[in-house]
C-alpha cells in the first residue's frame, strides 16, 4: 500500500472515530454498560482530557482528532506493512 494510500485511509478512520466520539459525548448515546461503555471512554479520552485542561470544544476536537489520527496511522502502517521472512 502506499503512503498516500495509507494516509487517506488513517484520515478516515480519524474522521470516523472523531464524529463517533463527538456522538458519544453530546448525550445522544446510551451505552449498556461494561464492555461498551469501557470502548466509549477510551474513545472519548482525548475530549477528556482536553476538557479537565480548559480547552473550548473546538480545540479539543482538534486534538482528538490529531491524537486519534496518530494512532489510525500507526495501525495502518503495520497493518499493510511488508512483512518480511527471515532466514
């Protein structure tokens, strides 16, 4: 895969993830409990955390959006990376 590929499938994944976090924190979702509700406070972590450092909602969708990208780009990159056998 290339790295313009890899880019915009990383951009996607951050883009869905990031409405799905803006979802999670606007009262519109109702999780169960357990399981669900420990994947939607790991996705919401970064708008935590930029809410407990007094950021305005815009900038901490940014940083969300750049810490989510960061990590989508990451497990693109090993996902579709080569891999090689040694001998």
């Amino acid at each position: 895969m290339l790295f313009r590929q890899r880019l915009i499938v990383a951009v996607a994944i951050t883009a869905v993830t990031t409405l799905l976090a803006a979802w999670m924190t606007s009262g519109q979702f109702d999780p169960v409990g357990g399981k669900p509700l420990f994947v939607g406070a790991l996705i919401v972590l970064p708008l935590v955390v930029a809410a407990k450092n007094g950021l305005t909602g815009l900038v901490a969708m940014a940083l969300a959006f750049v810490t989510y990208f960061v990590f989508a780009f990451l497990v693109v990159w090993f996902a579709t990376g080569e891999k090689r056998v040694k001998l």
